[in-house]
C-alpha cells in the first residue's frame, strides 16, 4: 500500500513538472513571437517563409484552441480531438499544393512518397466511409 501511494506520488509530482515545462514554454514562444512580431513589420521576409509560417501558428493555434476546449469539459477524447484538427489541417495543405503544383511547373523532389502516403490514406479514408 506504502509503494503504491509512493508511485502515486511521483507520479503526480512528474506530471507537475511536466505541465510546468509544457506552461513556460508557451510563455517563452509568446513572447519570442510578440517580438518577431515587431520584426514582420518591417516586411523584410519572403512571401512563401511567410505563409509557411502564418500556417504554422493558425495550427498552433487551432491545436490550442481544441486542447482547451477538451480541458473545458469536451466529451470526446483528446486523441479524437487532435485527429480531427490533423484532418482540417491536412486537407487545407492538401488544397494549398495541388494549387502550387499546378503551377510550379518544376520537378519536385518527394512526389512518389506522397503519391503513396496518398494512396495509403485513400485505402484507410475507403474502410471508414
């Protein structure tokens, strides 16, 4: 019983100190990104770095948003919930580089492994309708 409510403890006490790493982090990457805010404005970057990262904080962001929804009471499960933000976010970049490939025009390097990650997805996406 002793060892039991020792593993309890610690158990909880990683947690803690998980959740305190997880919390200082999100406060250093907002401010670090207060700040590069204030260099965007000068509008020295180049357009694709930027949208790749405009792409990057929305699903930050939405990731975010659907972990405090679940905190806040969501019944559906956490993995559900980021599954269901990997699916809107998948589908936007699917958009997003059929557009830039359309016009592209040039050889890319990597289209045979999505091809296949593609199509892997396709038989998975057929056994769930």
């Amino acid at each position: 019983m002793i060892d039991a409510i020792i593993k309890e403890s610690a158990i909880q006490e990683a947690n803690q100190a998980f959740s305190k790493q997880v919390t200082n982090q999100v406060a250093r990457i907002t401010s670090e990104l207060n700040r590069l805010e204030q260099l965007l404005s000068a509008g020295m970057v180049d357009r694709r770095v930027l949208s790749e990262f405009r792409y990057a904080v929305d699903r930050a962001r939405q990731t975010g948003w659907q972990i405090e929804k679940w905190l806040d009471g969501d019944s559906r499960e956490l993995s559900s919930v980021i599954t269901e933000e990997r699916v809107r976010c998948i589908t936007r970049m699917t958009k997003q580089l059929a557009s830039e490939l359309e016009v592209e025009g040039q050889e890319i390097t990597g289209l045979d492994s999505l091809r296949e990650a593609m199509q892997k997805l396709d038989v998975v996406l057929a056994k769930t309708a």
